[in-house]
C-alpha cells in the first residue's frame, strides 16, 4: 500500500495582491496550520497533478468544480491508455457517493455544530417575536433576525423567508417588502451557518399576538402533525415514516374542518385533497448545506433513519387567497402556515435541536410584542 499523502495547492504569497483581497496563508502558511504532507503553488498545479495521480490506479475526482484540474485529469487519463497496458489503466471514480454517506451521518463535533447553529436562529426568531408590531414591513423582521446572526459571530444559511398574511402561503415568498398588518400571521423561515453547518427553522405566528379562530384551528392542527413526524423519527424507521404521520394528521384534521371531502383517509391523503394545500414533503437533509447531500432510497425501498442522522420535520397547510385553483370558504383565505425544526436520530429516539425556538400557541402568544 502506498499508504496516505496528502498535498495542498494554494495560491502563494503576492503582496500586491493581499493589499487588495486580504491576506494568504502561503505554501509554509498552509504546512504549519493543515495536517498535511506537502504544499504547493497553485501555479504548479498543471506540472505536478499529472505525476501525482499517475501513479496510482484509481483517481477519485468530480468535475465540474475546475476546468483546470478536469484538464488535467483527462490528458493524465489519456496517457495512461496510451503508455500502459490495459490492466494498468487509471480508473477516475466520483467521490460524490462517498462523501455524501459520510455528510450523512454526524460527528458529535458536528452535532454540537448544529446545536449551536439551531441556538443561535431559534434566539433570533424569539427576537423577531418580541418586537413584532402590527404595520411593520417585513424586512424589518427579516433585519432583526439576521443582525441576531450576525452578532452571534454566525451567517444567514439561506435567504430569509418573512412573509406576511398571503404572502406566506407562497412557498419561496422572497420579496420580503410588504407590510405585515393587524390581524396577519406572518411565516419566518430562517436559519443561519456555523462553521459551515446550517440550520433551518420556520415559525409562523400572528403579528398582533393573537390567534383568530379559524388561525388557531389550523394552526393547532400543523402543529399535531409535526408532534406526530417527530415522533416518528427514531432508528430503524424509515425516511418516509415522518412524511406519512404528517400527513395523516393533516388529511384527518381538514377532514374534520370540512375543507377536504374524503371521503376516505386514503382519498383524503391523495394529491388532489390534501396536496392541494400541502405540497411539499415533510423533510429533507440538513448539515453542510441547508438541504444536504444524501440518497432518499437504497435499493428502490425509502432509506432507515440511523443514529446521527439530522433532518428537518416542516409540515404545513397554504390556502393563498391568490390562487383561481381552490375554493375555499372565506375564513380561511390568505393562511400560511409552516412549523420546522432540525431533528438529530438518537441511539434510542431523536433529540429535537430547535427546541429553544417556541412553538405552542401558548407560548407565542405570551412572547409576541413583549418588548412593548
């Protein structure tokens, strides 16, 4: 075996160059801080690479990331065929598997990452919460939660979602420009970046402090379905269990209401009854990237969920009064509702990392506007 060496090409040290766009570690900057063997100048990159991987059988490298080494890789390659016999070819594998069963799976490093990251935006929501005021524009909400990030030494992991009343029965509201009136709920999907791990909340929430009924019923009823998905999620169940629970929570709760007709609970699930108001699935996986690398199935058959696992659970109903394809009674027009927390597999269950962040109508209801 020819064991492991690891080899670095950075860009070197340029003064000129530093005083512009900041400094540079260099070749002996980047020996003394990485644990590796070798550095070298980037600049020396098409005359070393090509002896470096030639001398092994197999080169794991995904292009599309540099049109530089993809070069490289693909002359080295055609050498190989043109010098060496058939049983010596290099073979150039895609790490992208790979690395992406290894994304899935956490460290407790990174777990406490992603704790982090989750404490750091659920503060940032409760932030958002106490200074909510009926006919405050949306980026103002959006402002306060992101200068939480900031001062919290983290990033926004993804563009914040502030959408008021209708608005937030647009799934990517992105605009965040209207004004939020009395009487609105206002959905916040938001999250931010820790040493490059994300976390990814949403709360919705009435900015007057108060549920109306109809608000409240429905409200109540997302917040079932999520309890149901989180429950769920243990080791051993698959990645389709969460998804089926919310949904059978939400088709039996509309059921009720009267705003799907069944009549069967199979019927009602269909897309033509509840996947008119809810469209999207339950989860998707969160850790690098806020939806992270990961297979969904193996073999064709939904993947189990296993220990160090972290996905999101974010059932939600949407009943845009925009929209010429539902009719819907009045009361109901212009709800958008979603609830979304990040949730780690445990050995003997799961552990929800959002927790800080309120969710119960209690809890909002005492929280929204107290810095009154």
């Amino acid at each position: 075996s020819k064991g492991v060496h690891t080899t670095l090409f950075v860009p070197p040290r340029d003064t000129d160059r530093e005083i512009w766009t900041g400094l540079r570690l260099g070749i002996d900057g980047a020996k003394k801080k990485y644990p590796i063997d070798n550095a070298l100048s980037i600049d020396e990159i098409e005359s070393e690479l090509p002896t470096l991987i030639s001398n092994y059988s197999s080169v794991f490298h995904q292009s599309g990331s540099s049109s530089v080494v993809d070069q490289i890789v693909e002359q080295t390659l055609l050498e190989s065929r043109k010098d060496e016999e058939d049983s010596d070819l290099i073979k150039i594998c895609n790490p992208g598997e790979m690395i992406s069963e290894m994304r899935l799976r956490k460290s407790d490093y990174e777990i406490d990452l992603m704790r982090y990251s989750c404490k750091i935006a659920s503060a940032a929501h409760v932030e958002a919460m106490k200074r909510a005021r009926s006919g405050m524009p949306e980026f103002q909400l959006q402002a306060i939660i992101e200068g939480c990030f900031i001062h919290n030494g983290s990033q926004w992991s993804y563009p914040s979602i502030v959408g008021g009343g209708d608005n937030g029965t647009i799934l990517h509201y992105s605009e965040n420009d209207s004004v939020i009136n009395d009487g609105d709920l206002v959905l916040i999907d938001a999250g931010c970046e820790v040493k490059g791990y994300a976390s990814d909340i949403t709360r919705t929430w009435p900015i007057n402090g108060k549920f109306t009924e109809p608000q409240r019923l429905l409200y109540q009823l997302v917040l079932d379905s999520q309890i149901a998905a989180i429950e769920a999620c243990k080791p051993g169940a698959t990645f389709e269990a969460p998804n089926n629970a919310a949904k059978e929570v939400l088709a039996s709760g509309l059921l009720e209401l009267g705003i799907i007709s069944g009549p069967t609970l199979e019927e009602a699930i269909s897309p033509e009854q509840l996947g008119m108001f809810f469209m999207h699935r339950t989860s998707h996986w969160i850790g690098l990237d806020v939806h992270d690398v990961g297979v969904y199935t193996v073999d064709e058959e939904p993947r189990l969920l296993e220990a160090g696992m972290v996905l999101t659970i974010e059932p939600g109903l949407y009943f845009g009064a925009w929209r010429p394809d539902i009719e819907i009674d009045e009361k109901w027009a212009g709800i958008g509702i979603r609830i979304e927390d990040d949730v780690l597999i445990t050995k003997s269950g799961c552990e929800v990392l959002s927790d800080d962040c309120p969710k119960t109508i209690e809890q909002l209801e005492a929280i929204i506007g107290d810095s009154k």
